[in-house]
C-alpha cells in the first residue's frame, strides 16, 4: 500500500503539470516580477486610412430626380443594396463614372467622403454622399476558429475581434499573437507580436484591429501534454487511477 500510495502521488504530480493555469492563459493580469509581463505604453489611436487595392462603396443624395436615377442605375442599386464597388488603383484614385479620377488614397473614410462629396458637388450642386470602406474585414489562422470576419464598428480590439471566432484555443500561445498588417507602397507586411495575457495591452499600439490585418495564434509547444479544463484532469486522473489499481490487483493475485 505503501508503494501504492507513492505511486499516486506521483501521478497526481505529474498530471498537475498538464493543467492550464490563469496565468497561461487568464487576459488583463497585471504584471509583476513574479509572472514577468510586459509592460505596453498607451499610444493614440490612429483611424484606417484607405490604401492602394482597397474597395469603397458610396450612396449619392440629391433632389434631382434625374442624376439620382442615372448613378443608381450605374451603381446597380436594388432595394437599398449596392452590387458594384470602387477599387483604389495603383495611383491613389478610384473611377467613378461621370467623374474625373477622385484620389482617395491616404484618407481615412470620413475624409475620402468629403472628397468625393466635393467631386460630385462639381455637376450636381446639392449633392451629398454617405461613403463606406467596402472590404471592412481582418483574419484568423491559427489555434482559433479561422476565419474571415467584419468589423462591425469603428476601434475594434483584439478582445472583440477574437470573441467572434469564439476566443483561442487554450493551446493557443497567448504570449506570442502576432497580427500581420499591410503596409504602403509595396512595403512588407508589418508583423506586431504581443502578449494578450497583460492588462497593459489595453490602448497600447496591438489593442486595435484594422481592415485586412491577420491575427495568427500559435500552438504552444507544451500543449500536447496539456488537459483542456480541471474537469478532464479529475477524468484522467480517476481512470489512470482504476486502471493501476486493476494492475496492481492481478499482479498481486498472480504472484499469491
């Protein structure tokens, strides 16, 4: 019984070890010399501004019967949705019919629709234009649910861009998620690795996702050896348990 007892206790230690903690995987923890966090500076936010190869879709408001019955028409407009959308060309502007080339390059979305406001106001006096970015989207590969996902409103942030894909995994490496962001002028990509598991993540330069950024989580290397929850550790323990019991039982019938 003696050796039994030891022999479990020694499970139950190494079968410690293949729990997820809070501090692997807990968000907002604040750093301490104990956990080693880092610490992230605040930074302003900075709104998207439209890139080359981005797509915009516009509506046109005006009292004229006449020009606002040619653009819809031009525009596929059926039933308050727009089937054609505009995209930015190598030189900054995008071609709208009717139009001189409009440069919206560089712009965020509140300032790419007064440009084109301006640009239409140049044949239609009362001309107003509601403007949207087309292709609002980021990514997600990795050890999360993959997937292509909008972003439904303006500062989405890490926490809210990964709810939607139900939240990582818990092998996911929390330590090292990286987010692959387009960069102008033909440029490689920028790649900004973080820690998520720090509160000071919170309005530092990671917090916010953009249009066309990747979010990718990384398995972490220990994960094979790992137990999802406290429940399948209490599972895996009382069957480990049984099952050496049982073998402990006929070694000591057969050897009688």
């Amino acid at each position: 019984m003696r050796r039994l007892s030891i022999v479990l206790l020694g499970l139950v230690a190494v079968l410690m070890t293949g729990c997820y903690s809070h501090r692997q995987i807990g968000y907002l923890q604040e750093p301490t010399k104990a956990n080693k966090l880092p610490v992230y500076d605040s930074v302003a936010y900075e709104p998207y501004r439209i890139r080359v190869n981005d797509e915009i879709i516009y509506r046109l408001i005006t009292l004229d019967e006449k020009m606002m019955k040619m653009f819809e028409a031009n525009n596929n407009v059926a039933n308050g949705q727009y089937a054609n959308s505009y995209r930015v060309y190598a030189d900054g502007t995008v071609d709208i019919p009717f139009l001189k080339p409009v440069k919206l390059v560089g712009l965020t979305e509140a300032e790419a629709q007064d440009t084109l406001k301006a640009a239409f106001r140049e044949i239609i006096p009362d001309a107003d234009v509601k403007l949207a970015l087309y292709n609002k989207y980021f990514s997600v590969i990795g050890d999360a649910r993959a997937g292509q996902f909008f972003i439904y409103k303006e500062k989405m942030n890490i926490f809210q861009a990964l709810a939607l894909t139900g939240d990582v995994m818990n092998s996911g490496d929390r330590r090292h998620i990286r987010i692959i962001r387009p960069r102008d002028g033909g440029q490689e990509p920028e790649v900004l690795e973080f820690d998520m598991r720090t509160n000071t993540i919170i309005d530092s330069k990671y917090y916010y996702i953009y249009p066309n950024d990747v979010i990718y989580v990384a398995r972490t290397k220990d994960s094979f050896y790992k137990v999802p929850s406290y429940t399948g550790f209490i599972a895996l323990v009382t069957s480990s348990v049984a099952l050496l019991t049982s073998v402990l039982n006929y070694l000591a019938y057969l050897y009688k």
